[in-house]
C-alpha cells in the first residue's frame, strides 16, 4: 500500500463525518459528480413511496392541509436557512433555479428605482443567470454589463442598479468573497443577487450575517434534492415588503383562496411563490434534508477543504509534471469544494475515468471536474480517483 493510501485510511478513521455516508445509497463507484447531481440519500425512497401511496393515493385532496402540502414552499425553505446562514422566514423553495433568478433579479432592479439604469452580470457566470439578466434588462430597460466578479467593485456606480453573481464558479471552481462584494455592492447603493448553486451544502455562506439582499439556488446539487428538485429563492427580511415579483401568482396572494381578481402580495417570504408547488420532488427533497440533522456546515467546509487538498496532493503524487493545469485556486479562501483540472483530451479522459469507475463530468471544450461532497466522499475514494486519473492519462 503507497504511503497515501496508507494517509487516506488514516484520514478516514478520524474522520468525524464518516457515519454520515450510511445515509446514502452508494455503490463501488467513487463519486465526484455530486456538485452536479447529489447522490440518494437513503431516506428517500421510503418517503416518496409514502407520500405516493398514501398522501396522494388516499388522502388525496386532503393533503394539501393533512400532510402540509400548502405550507411546504416555506417550511423546507425554513430547513435549507441555516445551511446558508439566514434566520427563519426569509427562503421559500419552489420553481427552477433559472426562474428564480428572474424573480430575484427583476424584483432588485424595481427596488433600486427608475434612476438606476445598469445592471452587472458575473462574466463567467452559468449560462442561464446570463441569459436570463440579458432578458430582464431588456424588459426592464436597464443595460447589461458583464464584469468579472473581482472587476465589480471598480465598475459599481451611481447608475448600478443591481448586481447578479455566482458564489463559486461552476467552472473552476473559485470562490467569490461574498462579503466584500456584497458590502462594495451597498456602498454603491445598488441590490447584491447571489447564485448559489455550487456553495449552499458545501460551505457557510452567511446571508443574513453579510446582508445579501437575494439569493438564489439549487438543491440537486450539494444538497442532494434528486433529479430536477425545487430550486430557492432569499429575500431579505427587511426587503420583503419592497419585493415587487415579476412572478405573481395566486400562491404569493395575501388571500389565494379569496379568488379576487386583484393581485396582492402575501407578507413575508410567500411573496417569492408563483403557483402550485410541484409536491413530489419537494417533499423528496424535504426527506433528503434530514441528511444534514446535527450536521454544521462548518464541519462540511473543513472536510471539503481536507478533501480537495488532499486530491490536488495526490494529483500532484501520481499525475506527470505538465499533464494537467489546475483551474482551481490554491488558496482556500478562494476555492469552493471542487477540483478542475484542464487538459486538451478532456472529454475523452472522463469517458475513460466513468468506465473505470471514477465519475466526475466534462465541461467544453477541456475541462475534467471533480465535485467533493463530505457527506459521502471519503479520501480512500480521493485517493483512488487520483490513482484511477493517473492511469488513465496515460
Ligand atoms: C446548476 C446551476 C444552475 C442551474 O439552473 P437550473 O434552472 O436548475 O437548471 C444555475 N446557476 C448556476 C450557477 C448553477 O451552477
């Protein structure tokens, strides 16, 4: 047995997360795709089936208030808060997270007023937070400007109205200081949108602690919802009452079983509802949640940090000199908790590494990504994936 092998076995018996694993459905695989598609955790099957047969099957319309159907949006956004620092009352789920974008960004631009005209977009954002600002400046009539997340603070300005950013890059992997964009955003005086699609599950984010005004993200990733689960949105409490959603639907009415045909808003985090939830993939994400029961996010941050050093040491151990450039920063204040490697045979790389049974993903035109979730990758798996990364490029 190498001497990082021998580590890793090390590494893993102190390990205080390690239990966590038995929550999940795993295999002989080592998976390193849960920044993509989180794992099952075990929990929910049985719950599913649960609310399938008996929910729907037998109480039928009388879930919506028996089994807390109506009142879900809020109550799992309630359990997903101290996951990204915020008090109670401020998230609801529902809704993919491209839609919640539109809401979030839409309900900024109407809060900064009319004198506000630009809105800027994190250049290198995920495609669709780029796509749908592009839309909702047309709509708007605000113009759209792309900046480098590090180039913010020097393009804010009186006209800024608000600004849309990825937490970590989806690509590389980089953490954003959230902290000091938000606070530069505010001495703009403009409206801070955050994505956190690739943080919330894997690190403290903080929202209400550094004032985020909105945020946005999706719970398939690091927080393991399934296939397509409902997507959440922030509000910031003391910015509910200004939130002007583009999205009214009956569910955000103050009276939706009042059936008037005047919109107005319910107080409070409601008002981040459209229309009726989709049920099942809620309440599997609701049952995937329990996974993080006594879990400090704190734990999860210092884990994926010892993972993902842990991986670039034995890249580093086991891969030629030159063979793959690293994306990911090395600095742990700027990384999140993925490792992205570049090479020009990328694609062809991760089709070998999946046959092996290493599973990461391929981002165009050459990127390999690993995504280390703590509550069910341990470093033998890290230890392995580099070793099985190794061979493969040859
Ligand atoms: C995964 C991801 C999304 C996905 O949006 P969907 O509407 O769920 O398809 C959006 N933004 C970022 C930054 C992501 O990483």
């Amino acid at each position: 047995m190498s001497e990082l092998a021998m580590r890793a076995e090390k590494l893993d018996a102190a390990d205080e997360l390690r239990g966590k694993r038995d929550g999940f459905v795993l295999d002989e695989v080592v998976y390193l795709d849960g920044n993509s598609l989180g794992a099952l955790p075990a929990v929910v099957s049985g719950r599913v089936e649960d609310v399938v047969r008996r929910q729907w099957g037998e109480l039928r319309i009388r879930s919506w208030e028996e089994s807390g159907w109506w009142t879900a949006p809020e109550r799992i956004g309630d359990r997903i808060a101290p996951l990204v620092g915020a008090a109670p009352g401020q998230i609801v789920v529902g809704d993919s997270t491209s839609v919640n974008v539109f809401k979030a960004l839409v309900g900024a631009v109407r809060m900064a007023g009319e004198g506000r005209d630009e809105i800027l977009v994190d250049a290198t954002t995920f495609p669709t937070d780029g796509y749908i600002a592009e839309s909702a400046a047309r709509m708007t009539g605000r113009t759209l400007r792309p900046v480098a997340p590090a180039d913010v603070p020097g393009a804010l300005g009186g006209r800024t109205a608000a600004v849309l950013l990825n937490h970590v890059d989806y690509r590389t992997g980089r953490l954003h200081d959230l902290p000091a964009l938000t606070a530069a955003v505010h001495a703009a005086g403009a409206y801070a949108v955050w994505d956190l699609c690739h943080s919330a599950g894997a690190l403290p984010v903080g929202l209400d602690e550094h004032g985020v005004d909105l945020a946005v993200g999706c719970t398939y990733k690091y927080l393991n919802g399934g296939p397509g689960s409902p997507a959440y949105l922030y509000v910031r409490r003391e910015l509910q009452d200004r939130f002007d959603s583009p999205l009214p639907g009956w569910n955000s009415h103050a009276e939706p079983f009042g059936m008037r045909g005047g919109y107005e808003p319910a107080p409070g985090a409601l008002r981040g509802r459209v229309g009726t939830p989709d049920i099942l993939s809620m309440l599997a994400l609701e049952a995937a949640l329990e996974v993080w029961d006594g879990v400090p996010v704190e734990a999860v941050r210092a884990k994926s940090l010892a993972l993902t050093d842990f991986f670039l040491e034995c890249v580093a151990a086991y891969v030629p000199e030159g063979r793959v450039e690293c994306l990911t920063p090395a600095p742990h204040a700027e990384r999140g908790s993925q490792i992205a490697l570049r090479c020009d045979d990328a694609g062809d790389v991760m089709k070998r590494l999946v046959e092996a049974g290493v599973v990461g993903d391929f981002r165009a035109p050459d990127v390999l990504r690993f995504g280390f979730t703590p509550l069910y990758v341990g470093f033998a798996d890290v230890e392995r994936a580099a070793r099985v990364l190794a061979r493969t490029l040859g």
